[in-house]
C-alpha cells in the first residue's frame, strides 16, 4: 500500500506537470509568432535563417493598418465609455434593489458571454440594412457595447459586492444627500472596479474581430479587420510582428491595471483585508 505522504506528494507533482503542460500549450503558438515575426525573408517560416526588424516597419507603414488603428482607437473609446457608464448604472440597480423580472434582466445582459459573436454581428448587420443605416461608426459602436457589457457589469457588480456601506450610510447620517453620496463616497470607492471595467472594455474592443468583420466597412475597418484582409493578399511576417505588438501591448495594459488597481480584489479573485 502507497503511503499516504507518499501518494499526495506524486498527486501534487502530477497536478503542477499538467499545469505546466497547459500553460506551454497557451503559450506555444505567441513564442512561435515572435520568432518568426523577426524573420528576414519575405515569406512565414520557422526557424528563421536570418534575423531582422524589417517586418515591424511594415507594419507600421502600412496605410490600412494605421487607419485601422485609429478607426479602432475611435470605436474602442466610445465603446467602453457607453458601456461603462451603462453597465455601471445597470450594475448599482441590480446590487441595491429589488424588482420583479430582476434575474431574468440580469440574465440578458450577460447573454453577449455565452452568443457567438458572429450572431450579434450578422444579426447588426441585418437590423442595420432594414432601418436603413450604413455600416458606420454607430453600427460599430453599439454592436461593441452590446459585446463588452458583461465585463464591465461583471467589474463594477464584484465592486459593489466588496463595498462596505457603512461609509454611505455615515454620510448619510452627517445629512449629506443621496446625490453628494453618490458622488462623494461612493464612486471614490468603486474607482478600481470602474477603471478596471473601462480598461477590460476598451481591451475587448480593441481586440474584438468576428463582430466587427460583418459590421464594418472599408472606410470604418478597426485593425483586427484590416489584418484579416491583409491576409487574404500577403503572407510575409508583417502580420506575424503586428501580432507582438498586440501581445506586448495588452500585455503591459493588464500589468499595469494588476499593479495601480489589483485586479486581484476587483475581480473577487483574493479577498480585501
């Protein structure tokens, strides 16, 4: 019979092996893009022969990708500020009161998780063409919102979940009003979860493709698109050192926000002390 030590010991070892294979399997294909992004050739191969910063430059150059930059910079502004001010509102009514069809509001909003992002897009696409609108900035927009929402629900909700409402009702008491509550209790106090629901927002949009594929047009393309048509032309690395600046740059957006904010307790992961 396997001691006991014995067995917890091979079970933790087997438990840390898997994770580890999981994690490399994760982040394979991102260390094998940033290699071959630095390829001198002009065509996608592994291992590279020979070794060059060329590709960056193209990508930066390439005049579809810099106005997909900005038209996604635009979309993605408008996006996570609505969606903010939205989910937040939506968030403090549902933590703060009850109401009939509450759950079943909730249940809605959250809905975007669990749909195909390629439905809400064609379905935007098809609402779009029957009232008559173009595939403008709009269109982009609110398809967007409807996208990010849960994220941000899901942030400012855990925040006000963690919300000790002893300051409010303090402030209360000393006669301040629900408004200058609102305004200068509670909101100081959610801060963290409303940066880090803006930045998740703004970080989904940016990066959000499926939707925005059947939404967008030529002159409104966000750079997801844009590299989705580039494909289809070229195959050189430009799209493989594209890629390590998206990566690098979520990258640092999310260090940033688990440094200044600690997404840690925003997001219910550790508990607040």
């Amino acid at each position: 019979m396997i001691p006991r030590s014995t067995y917890q010991r091979v079970l933790g070892w087997v438990g840390l092996l898997t994770v580890l294979v999981i994690i490399a399997f994760l982040v394979l294909p991102a260390v094998v893009v940033t290699i071959a992004a630095f390829n001198d050739k002009p065509i996608l191969s592994f291992p590279p022969q020979t070794w060059s910063w060329r590709w960056f430059g193209r990508a930066l150059a390439y005049e579809d990708f810099r106005q997909g930059f900005l038209n996604g910079l635009i979309v993605t502004a408008w996006s996570s500020t609505i969606a903010l001010c939205v989910g937040g509102m939506f968030a403090f009514v549902i933590d703060r009161y009850k109401f009939p069809l509450k759950s079943a509001i909730e249940g809605i909003l959250i809905s975007p998780l669990v749909i195909p992002h390629f439905t809400v897009g064609l379905g935007f696409l098809i609402l779009a063409a029957q009232v008559g609108l173009s595939r403008g900035f709009a269109v982009v927009v609110i398809c967007h919102v409807i996208l990010v929402l849960p994220f941000v629900l899901r942030s400012v909700y855990v925040s006000l979940r963690n919300l000790d409402q002893s300051y409010e009702h303090a402030a209360s008491s000393l006669g301040a009003g629900p408004l200058r509550v609102l305004t200068t209790v509670t909101l100081p106090l959610l801060l963290p979860g409303l940066v880090s629901g803006w930045l998740f927002a703004a970080i989904l949009s940016f990066n959000e493709f499926t939707a925005s594929l059947f939404v967008t047009s030529q002159r409104t393309q966000t750079l997801p698109v844009a590299m989705y048509n580039y494909v289809r032309e070229f195959a050189d690395p430009s799209m493989a050192a594209l890629s390590v600046m998206y990566i690098v740059g979520t990258a640092a957006l999310i260090a940033f926000a688990n440094a200044f904010l600690g997404l840690g307790k925003v997001l219910n992961i550790e508990q607040s002390h």
